[in-house]
C-alpha cells in the first residue's frame, strides 16, 4: 500500500473513533461547538503519522490509539484558541466557533478539549511507565507550542524582529508538534531515547520548513482563501521573508514596512501589499526565504539518515510525503 | 497552631515556591500576564488545605508540594479564562488580565498554566502509581469544572432553568474543585480509596452550599464591588433565588425575570434589581436559599463522621474554617 494510502486509512479509522471520544450531546454546550470546529476537515494526519510509525517500528497500532487521538485532539485544540487569538472569523468557509457560538464557549470547549485528550492518554491502556512517558511528551509539545504562541502574539510589534527571533518562534509553535506524533509513534514500539532526540531534532528542522513554505505560498499563489495575496502583511504576521528583509532593508524603508504590519487589518490597502511585495522583490526576500527552507529539508534528510536503527525508511517515506504535501 | 495559622503558613510557603515554578522573564510574554493575575491576591488556601490534610494524615507534606502548587496554578488558570468568558474587566481592584495585555495573550497564557500544572506532578518525585493517579484526579477535576463551565455559560438563556439544573451546575462547577486539595492530600498520605469517595461527596455538599451563601451575599451585603448590591442580576448570573423562584413565580413573573436577566449589564437599572429582589422577598427565595445551603452543611458533616478512617478530626477543622470563611 502507498504512504498515501495507509495515512488515508489510518486518518478515517481516527475519525471514527473521535465520534467515540467525543459523542454529540446538545445538552452539554460543549460537543456542539467542538464538532463544529472538527468538521471543518482535516484529514487527520497526525495521528495517522503516530500510527504509521509505530506499525513499522514494530509496534501494536491498537495500542497506539489513545495517544493518536491525543494528537489530533490537542491540535485542534490548538487551533480554537488560535482563531480567538488571531481573530479569525472563517476556518475553512465555515465560521470560527467563537463567531459562531461566542467567546465564552470558545474559551471553554478548547479547554475541555484538553482535558479529553490528557483523559484519552492516561485512561489508556498499557505499562505505566510508557504512559508516564507519554505524558510527559504530551505535555512538553503542548507547552513549547504555547511558548512559541506566545512569542509570535507579540511579535509583529517587537522592533528587533529578525530571522533569529523567527526561527525561535517556529521551532517552538511548529518544530515540536511536527515531531510530536513520530515521537510518540516511536515511544509505542522501539521505545529508544537516542532516537527520540534524533525525531525531536527533525522536527526543528522540518517544522520551520514547512512554515516558511507556507508563508511563501501567501506572497505567490494566496492561501485558498479566493486566492488572494498577501492576507498575512494584512494580518501583520511576521513572516519569514519579513523577517528577512527587516535585517537588509535601509532604516527608512524598515520603518515604512513595520508601520504597515502594525496597520489593524482592514485599513491596510492593496498599494500597501504592492509596497511590501516590491521590498520583499528588491531585496529578493522570497529566494532568500525558498532556499532557507529547501536547506533545512536537507538538514533533515541528513538527520533521518543519522538515525541509529535499524531501518529508517518509514521517516524517509513521511518526510517524503510532508515535502510533497507542503509544495 | 491554630487551624487559621498553619493554613496561613502553607499558604506563604506555596507563595514562595510559585515563584520559582514561574519565574519571571518578561521576554517570554507569558509569566509577565501570569504573575499580573497571580498578584491579585488568593491566599493559597486550596494547596494549603491540601498539605494539611496530607500533614494530619501522616503523609510527608514535601512530597506533596508538586500536587498542591498545581491545585493553585489550576485555580488561576481557571479565573484567568472565566474572566475572558464572564467579560470581568476587574478583579480585587486591577485590571483582569485580557483588559491589560489583551485577549490572545490571556486565552494563550491560560492554556500556559494548564501546562505548568502538569508538568509539576509529571515531574515530581514519587511513585509512578501514586503519580498517575494524581494525574487522574487533576484531569477529573479539571475535566468537570469545565463541564460546569459550559452549563454555567449557557444558564441564563435556558428556558426551563430550575433549582436541580443549577445544583447540576455547581455540582460540576464548584464540587469536584472543592474537594479536589483533600483528595489529593489523602492520595499522598493514607490513600486509601474508600476515603476518596467519600471526600469527593463532601465536594458536592459543600460546593454547592458556599456558592449558594456567595449568592445570597450579592443580594444582600453586596460583593465588596463598593457594597453594591444585585451585581448578579446585571450580569445575569444563575444564581439560586433565581432558580428558585422561576419554580414557584407566576408565569407572567418568570417572563419579566428572564428579561431582566437577559439584558445586557448596562441596560439593567436600579428599579430593575429592586423589582426582583421584590420578587425573590414575595417569594420567600432568600429564606428558602438560606435554609438550602445550611441542610448541605449539615449533610457535609455526617459526610465527614461517615468518613471510614481513624480520626476525621482534619476534615472537621477543615470544614469549620471554611463555613467560617463563608459567612
């Protein structure tokens, strides 16, 4: 079966199971909003990462599940409150829950959110040291992401902002929850500390990667919100090329170009996007940025080849599969 | 010592080691919120409360540190999202935390909280069985405050409201989180699960009744906002009375009560409180509110003699301190 395959299948059985975890009751104010948010999409990769990594280390996938639903449950989690945070009104052409059910029980549900996905892990099934483990993985990747949160919050008003700062963004909010499932994946079969840091290595180089790329794919083809260009300068989100380009630009022109993120998104004008988009062209922000990201694909490739087990093809074929995902 | 004393220690103990589970680092965006919100006041007393029980019980108190700094930082945590949810823009005279540094850096340093918690039992020094099952007690409560939460957030536009939907409410909102500093100060002493069960019951006696006395104070002496009195009635909050006499008023009252109660906080004036604290006097609700909350302490005392253990006299202290505090 092709990777594509198996994380198709291993994605719809989670979806099934997260009507289990979390059946519909009206009454509870609660499943409403969260399946809301759930049906938006989202194909449930994740967890079908975590599951295919155990499988093809060895592992039992059936004990596998209770954590992958974690994973999925905590990402989306994630997202709730980051819509709230942000101020994101749509989520795929549907409304946010926090536009459509209010702040208040969007608040709330993102934080039961979490509960089920800790009560998932520890109600599971299996050696409690390895459960231990688990939480404690858990709770690392959901601190670092909120870590990393927190930083890029603030970063578009930070005057100092560059790639440095960037990257410790990034590696916080992305790098520990792209290796999250792998890791998890791994605590489920080999159960190898060595490898384990070699996972959390290859998430700091593959979750900037595949952040930049993103942010690129705003300033080229528009982020399939009608394909419109340059959403995030409206939203001020302090992009890579951004950063980039506040190191090399004049202090004139990195003042003009702060001034416009600031701008509270609605006042921000088509000639203002052209304005940043004709910096980011003369400084060549955008090839600066695209070769950034393709060396630390690299680095991550050399870091799966360093991986010291006996066969490391799954994480060649998911890094495969992510790389393919992000173009 | 004096029950008052040794709680007033515990308390400045926890104080002194809070600051060293969150340090302060400005650049982090994070603690600088927390400790704002943490400054407020709250004299420690859940953790306390927790460490005494443990103490009375033989356990050894420092072990069980880790546990009760995570019931405070839970505590907080929680006042911190039901501030965004409840739209409180001050608390014991500040600022709440969204109005100060805005509402993704309170939603995001919330969620921070929830993962310093876990991390203090997760990294504490104790048995693994004794952990995980700690875990399960934090994750429960937490799990069920929340459930209460959403209840409480949706209360005051139910229809039907009534007094066994508000006991629900408190039961899940007030209950668990009651007990939840004796439970934990049991499972690190004398563990033993009969007496759990029992502590998690006077939870739901004694939850209710305290929130049901802190309801009659807004009516009566006002909630030191100033003295004012009926702030409930502006925020539309679902207290008792209100239960209550949507049970025993008249339809064209119940109609004209909801009203009131659904009106924004602004829109809400004098002659509106007066008519219905005029209503809850016709109808007796204060004295049958009064009545409610003494017949649950009086049943959390024979839950206390029920208690199948040694000597129960920590949880008599326990509770005298508490009903003490509440009136």
């Amino acid at each position: 079966m092709k990777i594509e395959d198996k994380i198709k299948a291993y994605g719809e059985k989670i979806d099934t199971l997260l009507r289990e975890t979390i059946p519909s009751n009206k009454d509870d104010y609660l499943s409403e909003p969260i399946w809301h948010h759930l049906s938006t999409g989202g194909k449930r990769i994740r967890p079908a990462i975590c599951l295919l990594t155990c499988e093809a280390l060895g592992g039992n996938t059936e004990n596998a599940i209770p954590f992958a639903l974690a994973v999925e449950i905590l990402h989306n989690m994630l997202l709730m409150h980051d819509d709230i945070e942000d101020g994101d009104t749509v989520r795929r052409d549907k409304p946010t829950v926090w536009v459509k059910y209010g702040l208040a029980n969007a608040v709330n549900a993102g934080d039961y959110m979490l509960a089920i996905a800790y009560r998932s892990i520890i109600s599971s099934v299996m050696d409690i040291e390895r459960k231990m483990k688990l939480l404690d993985i858990f709770t690392l990747t959901y601190t670092k992401t909120v870590e990393g949160q927190a930083l890029d919050i603030n970063a578009r008003a930070a005057k100092d902002f560059n790639v440095e700062k960037y990257m410790k963004i990034v590696e916080l909010k992305t790098g520990y929850y792209l290796a999250f499932g792998l890791v998890g994946g791994v605590v489920l079969s080999i159960n190898d500390d060595r490898c384990l840091e070699t996972i959390w290595k290859l998430g700091k180089n593959m979750g900037p990667a595949f952040q930049i790329k993103d942010d690129l794919i705003d300033l080229t083809a528009g982020k399939g919100r009608g394909g419109v260009i340059g959403s995030d300068i409206c939203e001020g989100k302090a992009s890579f090329p951004y950063a980039y380009t506040l190191e090399v630009a004049s202090e004139k022109e990195k003042g003009d170009l702060r001034e416009i993120m600031l701008k509270e998104r609605r006042v921000t004008t088509d000639s203002d996007i052209k304005w940043v988009l004709d910096l980011y062209k003369k400084y060549e922000s955008l090839t600066y940025s695209q070769n950034y990201a393709e060396k630390l694909i690299e680095d991550a490739y050399k870091t799966i080849d360093s991986l010291n087990i006996n066969d490391n093809a799954v994480f060649k074929e998911i890094a495969d599969f992510m790389v393919q995902r992000s173009t």
